[in-house]
C-alpha cells in the first residue's frame, strides 16, 4: 500500500507527464480559461513562432476585465460599441484571436458570459482534480471544488497553448482547518478575510492550501469558491477544498459536466481524491470559527483585517518595523487615526460583485439586508454586478433585481466591473468604497480610491446607514 | 530568452514591504496588447513622490531593485515583469516573492534573487554609494566592501536563464511523452475530453 497522500498530492500525481532529474515536472493541464488581458501577446507569440493550439476542445475564451457593465445592445438589439479605444482594441484581438486559433468563445452579449472564475465553474467546464490555469491570480478561485487551479502569467498562457503543459516544480501543502460553528452575519468573505489576517499576505507563499474543518464542509459550493478565490491574498499558489456530496450536487446537469456512466465513474474517482488519514502537511493552522466576525479592511493589504467591533490601529502597536512604516502609509493613504471605531468611517460607494463575491448565493446575501430599505443619503454610487449573465436571469427570476433597484442600487451587466481600475467602473480619488471585491491595494479601485473590502450583507448593511457597519445589527 | 549570467551596476534601495502588481504597473497599463513600452507606467504612484528612488540621479538607469518582503505580490500580470524589464531592471533582491511574480520574472530573464532581510538591510546601504555585483553561475550577491551573500535557485531555472532556453521549444521536445498522457487519460478519464461527453 502507498503511503498516504494529500488532496494536493493525488491530483499532482496524476498530472506528470515527465519528471526531470532536477524534480521538475512537466504537468499536463486539463482545463485553460483564457481573456482578453493577458491573452493577446500569447497568442502573439504562437503567430510569430508559427505553433498551434495543441488542446483547443480543453480552452474556453470569454471577455470580462475591460467590458463597460452598462448595456451592451441598443433598443435595436444592436451591439453598442466599447468607447474607450484601448478596452475595445483588446475585445476585438480575443474575438479574432479565439476562432483564429479554434477556441470556443463566449461573446459579451452571450448570456453565459460573465467573469472567467465565475464561468468556468458554471459551465461545469472546472471540475474537481483537474487542473486549470488562467492568466489571472484569482484562478485559485475553482479550487472551491477541489480543482489544482492557479494564476499564470502571459509567457505561461503561450506555453499552455501551444503544449498543454507548465513546466513546475511541486509546492509545498499547507492545511488551514477552521473548526466551529459560524455566528450570524459570518459568511465565507468573513472566514477569508480572518483567514488572510492570521497568515499575512505572504504568509501561504511557497505552499498549496487545502481548507478543511467543520466549517469548510458547511459551505456551499459559493462559499467554496470564495474562500479558495483569495488563497492568493495570502500568498498560496492555490486554494483546495476536497470535493464531496455538496461538490458532486453542483456540478450534476452542468452543460460540461460529465453525463451518464460517465458521471458516476467521474464521481467515483473524485471521491478517491480525499486527503488520506495520516497524510501529512508540511504546515498546519487550525483557526476557531467562534473567533471570526464580520470582518473588514483597514489599509492597504489584505492582511489589514479587523472585526467590524475594532478600531483602527496605531501603527506603533506591530512588532515589525517594516510593517510599523507600512501601516503608517497606510493609514495616511486612507485618511483614518489610530483608535477610530471601524463603525464610524462613512463610505460615498458601494460595489458588489467580482469574482470573489458575485454568485447568486452573494447576492441573496446582499438582498437579504437591502429589503425593504433604502440606501443612506450620503451613497453617491452603488453598483450591483452580477457574476455572468445566468447569475443575473437567476436573480431577476428571485426579484433580486428589484429588491436592489427599490433600494437605490444599480444594477449592471455581468464583468469584472469596479474591482480593478480597468472598465469606467472606477471609485473617485479620495473616496471610500465598501467593496466585496478582494483587494485593497493603493489604487487599486482607481487612482486615490479607498477601498475597505467585506462580504456582500456588509456592503449591503453600508448601503443602508452609509458607514461601515456590523450587518448583525440590521438582521437580528 | 536573451542569456544571462551576471548583472553589475546601481541599485534602487526601494525596501518596501508588500510591494503590489498594482504598485509596480496599474491596470489601466494593462489595456496593451504588446509587450513593450511598459516603463512608462512602472511604479507610476511611487514616483509621483518627490525624492523617490527611481527619479533619483544618483540611481539613474540601475539595472537592480531591492525591496521588502512578498515582492509582486497580488496580480498575475506579467506586465509587471514587462515593466520593469522596460525600465531597464534585470534583477530585483528580496527576502521573498510571491509565486507567480517570481515565475513571471524567470520568463522573462528579470532575476528575482531571495536573500534574508539581514542582507537586503546589508545592500541597501551599500546601495547609496557603490555597485553591487549579482553572479547567477556561483549564486552570490557581492560588493566592493567584500560582502558575499550566497542565494538558492531552482536548477532549472538557472540552467534556462544561463543558456537563454526557449522553454516552449524545450518542451514541444516531449512531445510524444503528451501525447502518451493524452491517450491515458482519454482512456481511464473520458470526460475530460468535452468533445467526447
């Protein structure tokens, strides 16, 4: 009997398609999502090396970081075009690229497009113990169905291309365990977010997580996809959860997923694909659900996680020097003092979506806590943006949509929209956002933005009162 | 991939902690779909502080960084890389990085050398005054005040930076090995060929 192994172990091992003699391996690569940035130089690249797609029936194209989220058909049905000439320059090099090359392309006013993280999944095109790249760090994302799925670079997009494979050498395994029972108002943003704060932003780096524990196990599949989306907010080159009943329950009837025999033979080996007993991590964190409340950001990384009860904290108070500096830019960066209840800081926007949070499970949580009221005064933008076009039917079918519209929110076309910079979704210089997005970084909403992230019933809880507020005092 | 076995010359003694792929190119460079022309925008909010280390003559055209811990960290953008290769970077020194920053370097023969923080104080003092001398076939980071600090890195990604290695073409050479996987899989895992559900 071979020893015992890991999630992560199994699904490497069955990828090798050669080990050199220096531990490198050649990994084969099941599954490719491919958009429209950090796509065109790849392909580029095979047109001046004269290579092909060698796997193009395993890669799926779809547009999502630079599409406008208003609408994309005029009264007439017709396109309406992009405005800004650099966004529709680089649509148009994936909408001739992807036929070019034989890929299967889904076109913005498709209703299954939507952001790559959020299609794939429901597509059934992500499947547990495959593994899947992109050309975006937020791959880790599909790792919520036990997927080995991660962030590469354009170079690495060329190389799947036109091989299939990555040249990698195997990463070190990390178990996060979170043990308990989660409190009202906890969702998986909550959980992550905690997650980030104990580990720091590098403090997965080097390593694969698999998050596991009670809580892990109560998740949907939504939750799961959120928690694995941020694994690179701590570092981790991937995030893993093992598939189960609730995995094998949301891939069923999935346009790409397996059907027939075929299905029960597929479920039959992912279930192999648990963690054996006694297999061993190279690090364990074991993290106590009790400990974790709806949480936010205070600065300008990820690791900047506080419980919505805590102040604002004064740089003096870290042990590292380095970090003492940091939190002070910080904080001059967001315009907060030391000792400031979190509760008291207003917010001029609100966005909610990305593809950490804007499934339709995101957006009952959100609706939950705006019905039947009205967004504050001070709210100058507040954005809702589902995670592709059948998350949007899905919502407008549930009265989403109007919950949100009565409440003072807009609601948009499916993308990446607001959590990046790169579509005219922007937060102003100097203004806050409450933002479900995943990143705080300077800028990263927009030059000067102000970003505090958080689950959707937060951002929906600081709609309602415009500041930053502990959604437990609007659901109890 | 040009080859590449040393790099010799001033430093930009940057030091930042948790320097971001937003920090080192922001997203609205990213609407390109070429790979050069990047340094432009490189480190673009860091430079519009008077006194940064980039707009400093005294490190005018350094070919290397030195910063803090979890450098690149965030965006899997290789633009980053572009950026700084752009801006004439061939190296950046930290005590670590993230995963995909520093596989990004790698492709793109921007040397990302991992040092312990002892050191990296080390160098960005000797930064202020003289060279520093990076040598990929010994593994040491060296001044002219007899500084000599040992680094690790993967064998293979010394052997394709020293010998400037087309990795694509390398590995079009197993082409037969994926073929074989190929064949395997569509056998014991059909599914995962969609053409085939």
């Amino acid at each position: 009997m071979s020893a015992p192994q890991t999630l992560y172990e199994k699904i490497w091992n069955a990828h090798v398609v050669e080990q050199r003699d220096d531990g490198t391996c050649l990994i084969f690569i099941d599954r490719h999502l491919v958009h429209e940035v950090t796509s065109p130089q790849a392909f580029e690249g095979l047109r001046v090396a004269g290579r092909r797609v060698r796997r193009p029936d395993l890669t799926l194209a779809v547009p999502d970081h630079n599409l406008p989220t208003t609408a994309r058909l005029d009264a007439n049905g017709n396109n309406i075009p992009i405005a800004d000439p650099e966004s529709a320059q680089q649509l148009e090099a994936l909408e001739r690229n992807a036929p070019e090359f034989g890929i299967d392309y889904i076109d913005a006013t498709d209703v299954k497009q939507g952001i790559v993280h959020v299609v794939g999944p429901e597509q059934g095109f992500s499947l547990p113990g495959t593994t899947i790249v992109c050309g975006d760090s937020h791959t880790a994302c599909h790792g919520g169905l036990g997927a080995l799925a991660f962030g590469i670079g354009t170079s690495e997009v060329e190389h799947v291309l036109a091989t299939q494979t990555l040249q990698l050498s195997q990463s070190k395994s990390m178990e996060v365990r979170v043990e308990g029972e989660l409190g009202p108002g906890v969702s998986a943003k909550d959980v992550v977010l905690h997650i980030t704060g104990v580990l720091g932003a590098s403090g997965g780096t080097g390593h694969v997580i698999e998050y596991t524990g009670s809580v892990i196990r109560a998740l949907s599949i939504e939750g799961r996809l959120t928690i694995s989306n941020m694994a690179i907010e701590h570092g981790a080159r991937a995030g893993l959860v093992a598939p189960d009943d609730v995995t094998f329950a949301y891939l069923k009837g999935r346009p790409m997923a397996p059907k027939g025999a075929q299905w029960d033979t597929a479920v039959a080996y992912w279930r192999s694909l648990a963690t054996d007993a006694g297999a061993v991590y190279d690090k364990v964190v074991t993290i106590n659900a009790a400990d974790i409340a709806p949480s936010v950001t205070w600065g300008t990384s990820p690791e900047d996680v506080l419980p919505i009860t805590g102040v604002v904290p004064d740089p003096s108070s870290f042990a590292d020097p380095s970090k003492q500096a940091a939190a002070q830019k910080s904080l001059d960066y967001m315009g907060l003092t030391p000792g400031m209840p979190m509760t008291d800081i207003s917010v001029e926007n609100i966005f909610i979506g990305s593809c950490t949070n804007s499934r339709i499970e995101d957006l009952r949580a959100a609706a939950a806590v705006l019905k039947g009221r009205k967004k504050a005064d001070n709210i100058k933008w507040a954005i809702v943006v589902p995670g592709s076009g059948l998350v949007k039917q899905m919502a407008e079918a549930e009265g989403l949509d109007r919950i949100f519209i009565n409440a003072g929110l807009e609601w948009r076309e499916p993308g990446c929209s607001a959590c990046l910079g790169m579509n005219p979704d922007k937060v102003p210089a100097g203004e806050r956002c409450a933002s479900t997005s995943n990143r705080n970084f300077v800028g990263r909403q927009g030059p000067g933005a102000r970003t505090h992230l958080v689950s959707p019933a937060m951002a929906a809880a600081a709609a309602v009162t415009g500041k930053l507020t502990d959604v437990r005092a609007l659901i109890n | 991939m040009q080859p590449i076995s040393s790099v010799k010359g001033k430093a930009y003694p940057l030091g930042l902690k948790n320097v971001d792929t937003d920090i080192i190119i922001p997203a609205v460079w990213l609407k390109t779909i070429s790979r050069s022309g990047l340094g432009k925008g490189a480190f673009q909010t860091l430079r519009t502080v008077t006194g940064n280390v980039f707009d400093d003559p005294a490190y005018a055209g350094a070919p290397i960084l030195i910063a803090g811990d979890n450098f690149g960290c965030g965006s899997s953008r290789e633009h980053a890389a572009w950026a700084m290769a752009d801006l004439g970077i061939s190296a950046v020194i930290a005590p670590s990085f993230s995963d995909i920053f520093s596989g990004n370097a790698f492709k793109n023969g921007l040397l990302a050398i991992v040092l312990p923080q002892e050191a990296i104080d080390r160098l960005m003092e000797v930064a202020k005054t003289d060279d520093i001398h990076i040598d990929l076939e010994t593994q040491t980071v060296t001044t002219p005040f007899q500084d000599r600090f040992a680094f690790e890195i993967d064998p293979f990604r010394k052997h394709c930076l020293i010998n400037g290695v087309d990795e694509i073409g390398l590995t079009l050479k197993s082409s037969d090995a994926i073929s074989a996987y190929e064949n395997k899989i569509s056998a014991s895992q059909p599914w995962l060929s969609p053409n085939q559900v």
